[in-house]
C-alpha cells in the first residue's frame, strides 16, 4: 500500500496491547516523548480476549497520574482498529501527531534540558 | 494477606517536597499481591515523582528498591549500607512495614506510601473483601467457617440483630449479613444444633481491648 504516516512516529512491538504496562508509558515521558498512543486490535477481536481492555485501563490510568503531575494526560490515547485497516493506521498516526503538535512538547523534556 | 491501598499521588508529595534524595521502598509481600507496593508500584510512583518535580523545577534523586519483606529484620538489613544517604524513605509496604522500618533506620523519616485496610482475600482482581481483624481468639468452628467479628457489622456473636433482612446487613444494601451467611452454611453442613449454642462472653482482651498485642513462643524462640 507504500501509505505515508508522520515520521516522528516510533513503532514499538508488543505481542498483545495487554502487554503494556502504566509503566511503560511513564517511562516514555520520562524520557522526552511527547505523547504514546497504544493501537490495539477491535474491541471483542483480541487473540487473548482482554488484552486491549486491559491496555485501555492502563491507558487511563496513565492519564490520570500524568494530569496529577502536570502532563497533559491527553497526550496518552488508545486506538483500537483490526490488522487489515492500514490506511486508518495511517490515519491514526497522522491524528495523533497532529494532537500533540497542538499540545507542544513535552514539559518533562523542556525542565530536563534545563536542569542539565 | 494484610490489604492496603495507594495514597493519592498528592499526598506524598506533600510529604517529600522538601526532600532531595528519597527512596521509594517497596515490599514483595501481601502488598505486591494486593498491587499497591511492590516492585511495579515502586517503579510507577517514582516515575511520577521525577516527573512532578523536574516539571517544578526540582532536580530530586530518586532511587527505587522493593525488599523480600519489610517486617523482617534480615530484609530490612540489605538497605543498611545505603539508607543514610537519602533524606527520607517513602515505604510501600504495610503499616507494620512502614513501622519496622522507621524502627531499625532511626535517623531517616519514613513516610507511607499506601493506606494499611485489613486483613482480607483477593475475590476477583481489582477487589479485595475483609475476612478477619485477628481477635486472637478465633471461633470460625463454631461459626460455619464465616467470622461474625469481621463479617457482622457489630460483631455479633449470637445471631443476627434485627437489622438483617433479605439477607442483607443494615448498614448497607450491598453488604451481605454476616449471620445469614453463617447460618447458610450451617444450614448447608447440617449444623444447625451450633447456631443453638449460646456462645460464651468472648473475651475481647485477646483484641485490641487489652492494648498492644505480642505472641511469645518459646518454643521457636533461640
Ligand atoms: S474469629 Fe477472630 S481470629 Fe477468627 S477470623 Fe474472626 S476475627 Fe479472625
Ligand atoms: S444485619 Fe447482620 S451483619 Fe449487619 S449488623 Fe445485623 S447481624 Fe450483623
């Protein structure tokens, strides 16, 4: 399908989005990422009936500490869409760049190069 | 399993703002099962710490260690070489954890890091129910199995009051009569004659009535 999608986008491969740990998220962050969007498979589709559920709660979870802490929580989102959909992955990554680029950079990444 | 819950993140900050080496410590005991303070919680709290305070401006080291135990002193040891270069401690682990701690590290100020709840069972994940408060006289045979002094509202002994009804404590609609499921499962083992005994005056000075508690057993002791 040769379809474009933004280059900032770095793919990290998981078996299964119910994988993904809180803390995989906030380690991103700590290390400058500007936002993490975790793609997992349609809802009721999972290979291991509750991974991406999981991954969802996981998501809001991660949200709700990066608010307490003064990151914007949205910059964490969960997409569910199945394997075959290329062009709405593209879609997706395209969505989710342009959100980010609304928020700005990541604050941590701003007060680490100060601090430094 | 002792089962506690996380403090809100706000609440520890509070606690260590002034600080600017801490460790976060957690425990690989009843509170990593009950997931609020072990090796992943350690690690999902300081990781918001760091971020907190970096986004205030504030460099702050923070280390991460989680122990075997925290209510053991040979555990408790494996941060002895380590423990005087931090301005504080924020332990994961249970109140008596937390205790423990602060006792054997005299100069470092400990914080809790979880709210202690009680002594309780895992009955799906994500929800944890009481199922003792150690009185230290323990009637369960008597009782079916099912403890009237954690299960019953008012700790009944001799049945139910007369708040019970459909099978439903007074006190909430959601909370099941302890005495109902007692006599429920009487009826079911075929030992109903039990629920006719009078239960003697329970003698609460073994519970929290008769002040600090300790068990000595000569026999293991060395
Ligand atoms: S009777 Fe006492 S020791 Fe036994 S389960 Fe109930 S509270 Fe615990
Ligand atoms: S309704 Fe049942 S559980 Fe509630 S206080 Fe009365 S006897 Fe105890």
């Amino acid at each position: 399908m040769r379809l474009q999608y933004p280059s900032s986008v770095k793919i990290i491969r998981v078996p299964c989005t119910g994988k993904i740990d809180i803390l995989h998220i906030l380690r991103a962050f700590e290390k400058g990422a500007d936002g993490v969007y975790a793609v997992g498979c349609m809802e009721g589709d999972c290979h291991y009936n509750s991974g991406n559920f999981r991954a969802r709660k996981r998501v809001e979870q991660a949200q709700k500490i990066l608010n307490t802490i003064g990151v914007s929580g949205e910059r964490v989102q969960m997409y569910n869409l199945s394997s075959s959909e290329g062009p709405l992955f593209a879609e997706i990554a395209q969505e989710m760049t342009e959100r980010i680029r609304k928020l700005g950079p990541n604050p941590i990444k701003q007060a680490m190069k100060k601090a430094a | 399993m002792i089962v506690a819950d996380k403090k809100p993140i706000e609440e520890i900050v509070e606690e260590v703002k002034d600080c600017d080496n801490i460790l976060i410590l957690g425990c690989n005991e009843c509170v990593t099962v009950c997931e609020a303070g072990g090796k992943k919680e350690v690690g999902i709290l300081a990781s918001a710490l760091r971020m907190y305070f970096l986004n205030q401006g504030k460099d702050m080291k923070i280390d991460e260690r989680t122990l075997e135990r925290q209510c053991d002193q040979e555990y408790l040891d494996e941060i002895r070489d380590i423990a005087d270069q931090y301005d504080a401690i924020v332990s994961l682990a249970c109140g008596v954890g937390v205790q423990f701690t602060a006792e054997q590290y005299h100069s470092i100020p400990i914080y809790p890091g979880v709210n202690t709840c009680f002594l309780g069972a895992t009955e799906e994940r994500g929800l944890w129910t009481e199922r003792c408060q150690a009185c230290g006289q323990c009637v369960l045979a008597r009782t079916g199995g099912i403890c009237p002094v954690s299960r019953c509202a008012k700790r009944l002994l001799n049945g139910p009051c007369g708040g019970s009804s459909n099978g439903m404590c007074e006190i909430s609609k959601e909370l099941a009569c302890g005495w109902q499921l007692i006599v429920n499962r009487l009826e079911a083992l075929d030992k109903m004659d039990d629920y006719e005994k009078i239960f003697p005056i329970k003698d609460w000075s073994t519970d929290r009535a008769g002040g600090p508690r300790k068990v000595v057993r000569e026999d293991v002791q060395i």
